[in-house]
C-alpha cells in the first residue's frame, strides 16, 4: 500500500515520488497536504531546517521537479547579495513562463523594483493559475542582506497579491532567524536525521549491477559498523562506500571468496577501512590518490604532499613560537633551566625525575603555560636577539587563530593568559626540519 495519497495528483506519480525520496515519506506527505492542489492558495512561507545531508534540498527538488510544479530553486551562498538574489528569481521565472521571450537580466537594486517586476514575470496565464514555489537554499545567508529582505520573502503572498509560496531551506532553527522587529511566522517542518536504518537502506539502492543486492548491502552494513559512530553525514558515506568497494570485492574477484563468505571479506576490507577512518570529513587525499595507496597496500601517512600539515607556511618567527609551544606543553617546568641554561649548575641525576613525570608526556597530553615562559623558551631557541613587539605577540594571537595553539582558561585571569599547544609531534618535527 503506498504512503503517499492525495487527490490532485495521479497515484502513479506519487508511487514513483516514494520510490525516490525513500525514508522520507512523512515529510513529503505534510508537505503535499500543506501544498494543496495547483491551483489553491498554499501557505504564504514555508521554513523547513534541519541537520545538513538530512535531505531537505533533495527532497524539495525531487518533490517539485517529479509534479511539475512551476517553482524558481536559488542558492543563497552562490547569490550572496540581495540584487543578485532577486535578479535570479526574476530571471528563473521567465523561463518557467510559456512564453518563450528573450530571457535577460533585469535590473532590480532594491524590494520595491523586485515586487513591480515579479507582477509581470508571473502576468501568464499559466503561472497566475496555480501556485508558484520560491526555494532558498541555505536561507541562512538572508541574515546578512538587508534587514527587510526576510520579512519581505515571508510576507511576499500578502505584498504581491499573487499565488506565491516561499521555502526556506536551512541548517539552523527558526528562533536565530527571527527579526527582532517581528515578523510573519511561517510553518516550520523539521528534517531528522538518518538513523542507521534509513542509511542502510538508502545506500544499499546504489548496488552495482553485476553483484547481487544482498552482497552489497552486507557491505554497507560493514562500513557502517565501522563509520556510523564517527560519520553520520550520507554525502561522506557514499563517498565512503564508492571508493571502498572495489577493496571488498577482491577476494571474489580473484576466486577466493564467494558473495557469503562474509568472513573472509570482512578480513580483507577491515584493515583499508581501518586507513581511511584517518580521512574522514579530512579530504587529506583524492579518490584517486586513495585507490592507488589501496593498490600498493601503503599508509596514507606515506604520501608526500598530500597533507595540509606538512605544507601549512608560517612566517620565521611563529614557527620558532610554535616550536616553543610544544617544548613548554610537554616539558615540565622543573626541567627548563636545565634544557634552555648554558650555566645551569650541577643536577643531581638520582630522584631527579618525579614518579609521576617517568610516564610518557605524550601520553598525558599537553599542559598549560603561561605566556610569560612562552617567550622565554622562544628567546633561547632563536639564535639571535628577539625583542618582544607587536609583531610578536600579533603572530600568536593568529597561532590560536589556526587553532595550532589554544588558550586555556578566562580572559580576566590576573595572571595573563595560559595557552596549550594543540599539534603533534610529527608536525612540530616538519616545520623543525
């Protein structure tokens, strides 16, 4: 029995509608209800939010394109000024008029414009007889135009007199959107996110043709046994799940392994699973750069280039600063005059060490220093004279910045402000060299 019903519309539609935004049939049922028939008044402004990769552009899309419903789709990120907003609506609604003119960009600087000429655009018989659907994606960027673009897109319907229902699309809810001035309120319509049946589900429909259904969606329950707890984004599993693959198939392939033994191919793709857990959300490397340490069985630790870290350029003085950093995070203060003093003294070698501090430091993580030991760590490592500027202290305000130092503690500490070095070893040994 299908989920989605409704009068206006064929029910062959609607049955090929469900089989392409699957796990997501209650959302597309509300909207169709909310929506009506073509050509009743919908609701002025529609605002759907939720967490990003739930589907809420997908879903819009699929859902508008699969009834032919005249609607204008704009990216609020790719059109980041209110002229540019508006322009593209104008110019999206005279291709969705039948008559076919020529298509230009009309000039529109401000809201009043936009409404004068949006009556024209939909003066057609075939726009003005049904509802007509403005989509912005990534709404979110609405809140650095203009202060009157958002309550003007809510209340559009009213100011227009015309058939018109605007959709925001946004990761961010309702209540850090609302103007303080007030404004029209409009329906909100939360995404949830996949759980781990509604992924499994929605991956295992890209199984390749020549291996059955039930193989692939074994080894979509594999990645996700192995990803689910880290990543929960769909656009990163299916990349996942393409570029992973062929890995898994291998045993098969070569005739070692038939599509049942799950044991065997489980052995084999656990440990390039177990690599690309290292790129997650990362992009360190390119699918094919991927595929080719796969192919020599490599670490991807052993690409050269690849990884920001080992590229990141500092100026002379913040990599001599970051390196102090992690000299004072992972050296305990007693041992300072002992590592950065010429003339030090004699230091009894017994007991020298507490018991504490014979543990690996690394171990333990990196501990807070004040800045006043920073720049004196700093002064015995640069060989020449450092005098302690603006320039100084500027480049590690902007060491915190690019989150390679982070500071601990409140701004209103009396004792000046305490930072933590927050890279690893391997980093600090590349910008060293």
């Amino acid at each position: 029995m299908p989920n989605l019903e409704h009068p206006a519309y064929p029910a062959a539609t609607l049955l090929h509608l469900e089989g392409l935004v699957p796990c997501r049939e209650s959302q597309v049922s509300m909207l169709l209800s909310i929506f009506g028939e073509r050509q009743q008044f919908s609701f002025p402004s529609i605002f759907i939010y939720g967490h990003t990769s739930s589907g809420k552009t997908y879903v819009m899309q699929t859902l508008l394109n699969t009834l032919q419903l005249p609607h204008v789709f704009v990216n609020c990120v790719e059109y980041f000024t209110s002229r540019l907003l508006l322009e593209e609506i104008l110019i999206q609604l005279q291709n969705c008029s039948s008559e076919k003119g020529q298509t230009s960009r009309v000039p529109c600087d401000n809201f009043n414009d936009f409404i004068r000429l949006f009556k024209q655009a939909v003066a057609s018989r075939e726009l003005q007889d049904q509802t007509l659907y403005i989509v912005l994606d990534r709404a979110e960027q609405l809140r650095e135009m203009e202060t009157n673009i958002l309550p003007a897109f809510l209340r559009l319907q009213e100011l227009t007199d015309r058939n018109v229902t605007v959709v925001l699309l946004s990761e961010i809810v309702w209540e850090l959107f609302r103007p303080n001035t007030g404004c029209f309120e409009p329906f909100t319509l939360y995404f949830p996110d996949y759980s781990i049946g509604h992924l499994q589900k929605i991956l295992s429909q890209n199984h390749p043709p020549e291996y059955s259904a039930d193989f692939y969606a074994a080894y979509i329950n594999i990645l996700l046994g192995v990803f689910y707890m880290v990543c929960r984004d769909l656009k990163e599993l299916q990349h996942l799940a393409a570029l992973n693959f062929s890995k898994y198939c291998e045993p098969v392939v070569r005739g070692e392994a038939n599509e049942r033994d799950t044991r065997k191919l489980w052995k084999n793709i656990e440990p390039h699973l177990k690599k690309a857990m290292q790129t997650v959300y990362l992009r360190e490397i390119s699918s094919s750069q991927w595929e080719r340490v796969q192919h020599d069985d490599g670490e991807p630790g052993q690409l050269k280039g690849l990884s920001a870290h080992t590229h990141v350029e500092l100026p002379y003085y913040s990599k001599f600063l970051l390196i102090a950093a992690y000299l004072a995070s992972y050296n305990p203060v007693r041992t300072d005059k002992r590592f950065f003093l010429k003339h030090h003294g004699k230091i009894r070698k017994t007991n020298f060490m507490k018991k504490h501090e014979k543990t690996s430091n690394h171990l333990l993580g990196p501990k807070p220093f004040p800045l006043d030991r920073l720049l004196a760590i700093l002064y015995s490592i640069v060989d020449n004279r450092v005098a302690p500027t603006a320039n100084i202290f500027s480049q590690i305000t902007s060491l915190v910045t690019l989150q390679l130092l982070s500071m601990v503690g409140h701004n209103d500490q009396l004792d000046g402000p305490r930072y933590k070095c927050t890279v690893s070893l391997d980093f600090i040994r590349a910008v060293a060299r």
